[in-house]
C-alpha cells in the first residue's frame, strides 16, 4: 500500500550557510528497510526540486534505523541571505513527510497515525473549520518566490488545477485583485484582525485567522462583523 513518509518516520532539520541537513528516523525497524530503499538522495532531490539546487548526500545509520541528507544550496543563500520568512530551513523536514512510499498491508500496525482515508487529520480540521474542503478553486499566498515555485511544481505534479500558488504582493494583504472569497485561511498571525482582509469576504463568507496569540473565526453579514475565539495559538507574525 502506498503511504506518506509521516506516517512510516519523524523527521528533523538543522542549517549550516547555505546548506540543510535532514534527518529522517524510522518508527520501527521493520519500515526501516523500505524507508532505506525508496528515499534515495537521487529521490530526495528530486522531491525538492526548485528548493534544494545543490548536491545531496545520504548517510545511512542503520543501527538508529535513521538516514542524514545534506542538502546543499538550500536556504535561499542561507540564513543572512534569504529572504524567505522560514530562513532556517526548519519547515523542510516537514516538507518530506509527504512523500510516498511502498509499504507492505502486513507492516500496517507498526505505522503511526494512518487513518481510514490517510488523510492528515491536522490537516483535515483546518481546512475543514476554514470550509475549504467544499471548494471549487482555492489559491495560495506566499512572499518567498523559493516556495512559490516548488509549490507550483508540486501542484503540476499531482494534478490540481483546481488549485495554485501566487507570489503575495508586500505592499498589501490578501489578493483583492480577485475579490471576495467565500472563505479564507491564514496561517501568519497580525497583532490586531485586519480589515483589509475582513473586506475581502463576500456577504456569507467566513476566515480563520490567528491574531495576537488567539485562533478567530471571522464571519461576515453585510456590513457586520461577528468574531469568535477558538484557544490560543502560536503562528510567525504577519508581514
């Protein structure tokens, strides 16, 4: 059966300059084999095409049932160079837990948070409280160009048209230019709510955003606004 890697492995990242290292550690020495077999550093690179523009080398531990890649020429220029909000490199562990491997059905006890429809359900719940999981078209905003291109390779790849990444424009928030959205979702956290963003739903429309420290459902009727609280969260500030 054909599995993410999140739920065969963890993953960690470190940076030095310019290059990232990634550590993917398997949960069980069973998986560990075919962990070892299918992410090759030929794969790897591949897998972070338009991110990674350097060598890969993969050091394998077998005792820790664990693989390093040295991933070269991947920060953007590295730390002091980068313009990309995640200049460190520490989502790009996060980023390989979705690639896909082989598994035998008679391992499927020794993985780790597999759900009926292997959907990632951290996932699931926030597009589902955004009510994304209806949509016709959803569109993407990032301000590093890096992660922009990857995302459109990766969207090519898996075939959604229904989906696509721009390059957000640092002068203003959203992209009004195709407003109003019945639904929007941002996963940077501004201090106070934006209405430069509030004016961007339709009549009906909903968004979840964090502000200042606290998760907020904004729903819009007509002229007015009703906002609610759903706990405290920790997001990187809005730029």
């Amino acid at each position: 059966m054909k599995v993410l890697l999140q739920h065969v492995a963890h993953a960690r990242s470190g940076d030095k300059g310019n290059t990232s290292n990634i550590s993917v550690i398997a949960y069980a020495p069973e998986l560990y084999p075919y962990l070892k077999e299918q992410l090759t550093a030929e794969r790897f690179k591949a897998f972070y095409a338009g991110v990674v523009t350097g060598a890969v080398n993969r050091y394998v531990i077998d005792h820790l049932w664990a693989m390093n890649f040295v991933a070269q020429g991947a920060l953007g220029g590295g730390v002091s160079r980068s313009l990309c909000l995640d200049n460190y490199g520490k989502s790009l562990s996060a980023r390989v837990l979705a690639f896909e491997l082989d598994i035998p059905d008679n391992l499927r006890d020794r993985l780790r948070g597999l759900s009926e429809d292997r959907f990632d359900p951290s996932l699931w719940r926030e597009l589902a409280a955004a009510g994304l999981l209806d949509a016709a078209e959803l569109g993407l905003l990032d301000q590093c160009t890096i992660l922009v291109e990857f995302g459109r390779a990766n969207l090519t790849r898996m075939g959604r048209p229904w989906a696509r990444i721009e390059a957000a424009d640092p002068t203003r928030l959203g992209w009004p230019r195709e407003a109003p959205y019945d639904r929007v979702l941002v996963s940077a956290a501004p201090r106070t709510l934006p209405e430069e963003l509030v004016d961007q739903l339709v009549d009906g429309g909903r968004m979840v955003i964090p502000v200042f420290g606290t998760m907020l459902l904004v729903r819009r009727t007509g002229a007015a606004t009703e906002v609610s609280e759903h706990g405290g969260y920790r997001f990187v500030p809005l730029r």
